[in-house]
C-alpha cells in the first residue's frame, strides 16, 4: 500500500470514496442506454438500504424483516410533503429522513425488551401495520391505487429528471451516506453496536449501554431507510403500496446476506447483485425469477458468510503474496 | 338478530381459520424445534398443496378425500426432498443463513406455481356447502365446522404421532438434544427430513382445507405464511400447544376485528395486539410451561 502511504487509516475509507465517485461518475458517459442507468440509480438506492439494513442486522444483530416499512415511511412522507405542500426535494429529503428516524426509534421501545425470533416478529408486524395503513388510509395515501406526480428534484432552473441526471444525486448520496456508516461502523458506537451483537450481557457488564445502542441501530437504519425511500419517491414519482410490502423486506434482508452480514462492501456488493441479477436473467423469460430463487439458495449453500467472503480471501492472499515477509517484520515489531 | 349472535358468529368464523393458522403454525413450530430452522416457506407450501388438490379434484375429477391425501402426500415427498437437497447441507450454519435458503426457496415455489397454474389463480368448488343453517338465530356456515374438525382431527392425529410412536418419540428426542438423539441411535438426518415433510404437510393441509373458503392464487401463501410463523411466535416459539393456541387467537382477533373494526385494517389489528402481548410477555403466550428461558 505504498500509493497510500501518507495516509492514515482513518482517511483511507476516504480516498476510496472519491475514486469511487470520480470513476463512476464517467458511467453516464459511455453507457447511454437509459436502460442501464435506471438500473444504476435503482442500485444506488439499494446501496443506502442495504447499507442501513447492516447496522441494524448485520453489526448490532438485531434481524430484521420489515425494513419495507421505513422505506415506505419515507417515501410516502416525501411524496405527501411533496405534493399537498409543494416543499421541494431539499426540504422533503430531510424531512423524510427524520420522521422514518422517529418511527425507528418508536419500533426500537418494544424490541428493547424482545431477542431472537420474537424481535424479528415485532419488525414483521411493524412492515405488516405499515403497509396496511399505506393500503386502507385512501385519503391519504390513495391506496393501492397509489400516488402520482411526485415531482422531481431541481436546484433553480435545473431539473434531476432524466436519469442520467438522477444518477449523479444518487452516487453522491450514496456515496455520503455510506461513508457515515463507515465511520460510525469503526467508532466508539461501531464497537459498541457489535458488543451488543456478539455477548449483550458481557456488553452491559463492561459498561456498554446496550439499549442506547439497540435504539441508535434501529433510529440509524431507519433514517437510512427513509433517505433511500424519499430518493426513489422523487425518481419513480408514483409510488403504490406494492413496492412496500413484505416481499420487499425480505429482498433487502437477501441483499445483506447475500453480500456478507456485518461488512460494509458485502452490503454493497449485495445490493448490486440483487438488483442486477434479475436484469441479467431477462433472457429466461418466465424462468427469471425461478433461477433467481435457484441461485439464492445455491448461493447461500455454497457461501453461507456471502459474497464478501469470497473477495476477502483472493484479497488476502494476494496481500499474503505481495507482502507476505514484509508483514511478518511488521508483526515482530508490534511484539518488540 | 342481535349482537351477541354476531359475536357468535364471528367467533366460529375466527375458529375456523384460527384452526387452518394453527396447522400452519404447528408446521412451523415442529420445524424450528426438531431443526432450529425458521421456515419462510410455509406459506407457499399452503399454497402450492392447495394448487395441487384443485388439479386433483377439478381437472382429474378425483373424489376431495383422494385429492386431499394425494396432495399431502405429494407435499411430504417435496418436503423430504428439498430437505436433502438444501437444508441438510448446510446444518452447521447459522440461523440466518438458513432463513435465508427457506426465503430462496419460498421464491421459486411462488414462481414455479405461477408457471403451472398461472397467475390469475381459480376457484376451488366448494366441498362441505356454503348455505348456512340457523341454530339459535345464529347462521353457521357449514364449511366452517368442517375446517375446525379436519383440523382438529389432524392435530389427533399429530399428537398421536408425536406422543405415542416410538417415531414420535425418536423425533421429539431429536428436538431436545441432537447430540445425544443421534448417540442414543437415532438416525438424526433421517428425523430431519420427516420432520420438514410433516412440517410441510402441515401447511399443505391447511391450505387444502381452507381453499374452498378462499379464492387461491400463487401470492396467497405470503400472508398466510407470516400469520402461521406469528401464531407459532405468540405460542411461544417451539411449543406444539402454544402453537395451536397462537393459531386459534389470530383466527379469532382476525374475524371479530374484521366485523368490529373494519376489514381492511384487520391485519393491523392483529399485528397491534401481538406486539403488545410480546411487550409484556416477551417469551411468548406459554413460556412459562416451558420452564427454561431461551
């Protein structure tokens, strides 16, 4: 890691970050096909799921089935701002992004008491309440009929129609938003989060505040939620009950698993696969989404601790390669 | 007719379906606590059992008792099967990861089912009558008590099974201790396949019994299913009678709430007081037979 030298551990996730971006930023100029960049923002938009998602399930250990829920909170809200006030994207996001917060962090009061499967099913009641009131509370919501004419972001005069333009706001958002849980993920609260995750009671023993944590991994992951439901709100701009229901939590829950629970790039990885890969088998026609089921569970067979894992161990050894004495004097010097 | 015969009515209702959850759960239940596996794949189960009477009895026009045990019995070898193939594999892995198959799997019964019966779905004729008799000024509807006493005749039939056979008693060996089941000399991979076969059957039968009640179609297991691993939940999780238990108060919360309240909200009705009966009691409804917390 020479190129990175000079650099501290803390601003390496940094620089990563701003490659990223920068080379995916010329993905809009040599893919054209629209087709292509829907399927990018759609990415984008799983990524910040995804990613939230992990804090909850995969670094504090909390499963959770109804992450649709607080998708939907945010995109409703958004959407509802949006259009019986007319508040613009800037102030709807945000907006968005606290309310599904609140509605975590009201989840996250009956879970501090609940483990295991009996937490689980409390998020599953959750998702199930939600999508209920998303399909019978028709003045509001107009039921499964859903909402239109969300209208879509503009800074002045310049309007995130196109998806080539949308493209860009996702990559930033995502791009922000996951290097945040990167940091929290390798801060005082990340370690605190996997305390809880590991051994809640030699948590507690040692001074960690398990239910701060519990409460700021369901109030973080819902946050995240949230943000990524009011972005794809104002992408879609028609949004309907379908998209929020149990299906959908089980997807998002699929995309950290797949990926590699409790690792930040797993996620990443997940939420690409899960939103490519229907795409990449369109060829089978009806058979879609029966392959896809096939590679899900074969998936999980063969790579139980998900994609990640498989990436991790070519990198190691690759490392191992390139500079397998080099880390051996280095580990002698710590001893020394 | 007064609202105590509607209450009455409500209640036979909620019975009746209480009694079609309670079989899903109890499939639930013996799969989690033979094997420690949380099966999503419940619902669809139901639904495909349901899919595969109606082919029996309306296409091939076989009498409903031989299209139902043909369905079950088909069901069971599927379960078997896909037991082998994919959980029995990977037994070592943690619980999510396991989730996670049965998620898979739940996926591709939906698609498979879409494939062979389409996805519109179709009515299954009714069975036991759906002209309702007055006793009492109250109107039952005869398929009703037929539910409820199918039910209850097969969760005899599971209880005899369980608790009087020494292959009941092999399984529920495997269900408290695999370790010393398998030194004691039970074939413990041969358990766990009967277990998610019956586990299956189960939910097959339930969805067979019921499909005349209910117009079925490939997405109509998603619902059922997470009823079915709620109801097993609030039972506390693993315990046969408090499975039918939980079964039996969601039929019934389901129905009167429907009337009471409103139909639509129901399933938020049901979802409210189930996160309330977990906050006070978090073990589920009889952890406190159980005698051991988890």
């Amino acid at each position: 890691m020479k190129l990175l030298g000079n650099v501290t551990e803390n601003q390496r996730p940094l620089l990563w970050l701003l490659g990223t971006i920068v080379v995916l930023s010329f993905f809009p100029v040599f893919i054209k096909a629209t087709y292509w960049l829907h399927i990018s923002v759609i990415v984008g938009i799983y990524i910040i799921l995804a990613t939230g998602l992990n804090m909850l399930t995969g670094l504090t250990g909390l499963l959770s089935i109804g992450h649709a829920a607080f998708f939907g909170i945010g995109a409703y809200a958004s959407a509802l701002l949006a259009i019986k006030l007319n508040l613009s994207f800037w102030i709807t996001l945000p907006i968005a992004g606290i309310f599904t917060g609140f509605a975590g962090l009201l989840l996250s009061l009956p879970c501090l008491r609940l483990k295991g499967v009996y937490l689980t099913i409390t998020t599953i009641g959750f998702g199930q309440i939600i999508y209920t009131i998303f399909v019978e509370w028709r003045e509001m919501t107009k039921g499964p009929m859903g909402l239109t004419g969300v209208p879509s972001p503009k800074i002045g005069n310049f309007v995130f129609g196109s998806q080539g333009v949308y493209f860009y706001l996702v990559l930033v958002f995502a791009a922000l938003l996951v290097l945040i849980a990167w940091q929290i993920e390798h801060s005082v609260i990340g370690r605190g989060m996997k305390s809880v995750r590991d051994d809640e009671i030699a948590a507690e023993v040692s001074g960690v505040d398990s239910a701060f944590y519990k409460k700021f991994a369901f109030t973080f992951s819902a946050v995240y939620a949230g943000l990524a439901g009011s972005l794809y709100a104002h992408y879609f701009r028609f949004i309907s009950p379908d998209s929020f229901g149990p299906d959908f939590s089980t997807m998002v829950l699929m995309m950290i698993i797949i990926g590699g629970l409790g690792s930040i790039p797993g996620s990443i990885i997940g939420a690409v696969i899960v939103a490519i890969l229907p795409e990449a088998l369109r060829d089978f026609k009806s058979y879609q989404m029966i392959i896809y089921g096939l590679m899900l569970v074969v998936c999980m067979i063969f790579l139980p601790k998900g994609l990640v894992s498989v990436f991790g161990n070519i990198y190691e050894k690759i490392k191992y390669k390139l500079n397998g004495t080099k880390m051996k004097s280095e580990s002698t010097n710590i001893n020394n | 007719m007064g609202s105590l015969q509607i209450l009455i009515q409500q209640i036979i209702g909620g019975l009746a379906i209480g009694s079609m959850y309670a079989l899903v759960a109890l499939g639930c239940a013996l799969i989690f606590s033979g094997m420690k596996v949380v099966n999503w794949a419940q619902g669809e189960f139901y639904m495909i059992g349901a899919f595969t009477a109606l082919t029996a009895y309306v296409t091939w026009k076989w009498p409903f008792i031989f299209a139902f045990l043909f369905s079950v019995g088909v069901m069971f070898i599927v379960g078997t099967i896909v037991e082998k193939v994919t959980i029995d594999r990977v037994r070592e892995s943690d619980h999510l990861t396991l989730l996670m198959i049965t998620i898979g799997i739940s996926i591709f019964a939906k698609q498979v089912a879409i494939l062979i019966w389409s996805p519109i779905g179709a009515v299954f004729p009714t069975i036991f009558g759906d002209v309702p008799f007055q006793i009492w000024g109250v109107y039952i509807v005869p398929q009703n008590i037929y539910v409820m006493l199918i039910g209850i005749v097969l969760m005899i039939i599971l209880y005899v099974f369980l608790f009087r056979t020494k292959m009941g008693m092999a399984m529920r060996a495997v269900s408290q201790s695999r370790e010393i089941a398998g030194i004691m000399g039970v074939n413990t991979k041969k358990m766990d396949m009967l277990t998610f076969g019956i586990g299956i059957c189960l939910a097959a039968a339930a969805g067979i019994i019921m499909a005349p009640l209910t117009y079925i179609e490939p997405m109509m297991g998603v619902t059922v299913g997470i009823k079915g691993f709620v109801a097993a939940v609030i039972g506390g999780f693993g315990n046969l009678f408090g499975a039918v238990l939980g079964g039996i108060i969601i039929g019934i919360i389901e129905t009167t709430s429907a009337f009471f309240i409103s139909s639509g909200y129901k399933d938020a009705v049901v979802f409210s007081i189930l996160i309330v009966v977990l906050v006070f009691k978090p073990q589920g409804l009889l952890a406190f037979s159980k005698g051991k917390k988890n």
